[in-house]
C-alpha cells in the first residue's frame, strides 16, 4: 500500500513528531491519540533499539548505525591545551539508494 503525504503546510522546515501525528490523524483518519501514540512508539522503538547497539534498518529510507568511536587525543581550539576525547558509541544515518535517487529526482526537476 503506497500513500503520499503532503506536507506543504508545514510552518518550520523540520519534521517534527507533532505533524507527523497531525499528518496521520489528517490523511489516514487515526483519531489525535491514536496518532500520536503510534508516533511515540514507532521513535520509543527506535531509540530503544540503538540505546541496546542494535542496528535500525528502515527498507527504502535508511539505516540508522551504532559506532564505537575510539579514544583520540583532542585539543582545545581556543587554548591549544591537549584534551583526551574518551571512546564513545554514535549514531550514524545512511540514505538507502532508493531514498537518494529520490532525492536526486527531485532535485534534478526543481
């Protein structure tokens, strides 16, 4: 089932979970707190996932990576003075190429 979404009512250039409830409740006819709810969990999910370092693979959007990034020295750039920046876990996002061919598509026809 493919449905399109339209989102030129949008006051801000970011997507916030808010519309994305309001789009749900307006275009599929989820009732506010069945929207809202739906869109809470589907990010609880998410998150959870990666806070676990688990990988999130999203077919056709993306996929979203926990690194591991290893301990570096740093430098402070105002002083000069050598700072040990610890190892720590990122989140990373690939586009799937589907996504970016879209995106360029759309891009090339603008």
């Amino acid at each position: 089932m493919h449905m399109d979404f339209t989102v030129e009512s949008l006051e801000t250039p970011a997507l916030t979970k808010a519309q994305l409830s309001e789009l749900l409740f307006e275009q599929i006819g989820l009732n506010k707190r069945e929207s809202k709810d739906m869109i809470d969990a589907f990010f609880d999910l998410i998150s959870s996932s990666l806070v676990e370092g688990q990988d999130v693979k999203i077919t056709g959007f993306g996929n979203f990576q926990i690194r591991t990034k290893a301990p570096r020295p740093g430098r402070n750039p105002r002083t000069g003075e050598a700072i040990p920046i610890q190892a720590r876990r990122v989140v990373t996002f690939h586009a799937s190429h589907k996504l970016k061919e879209h995106i360029q598509t759309q891009a090339a026809s603008a």
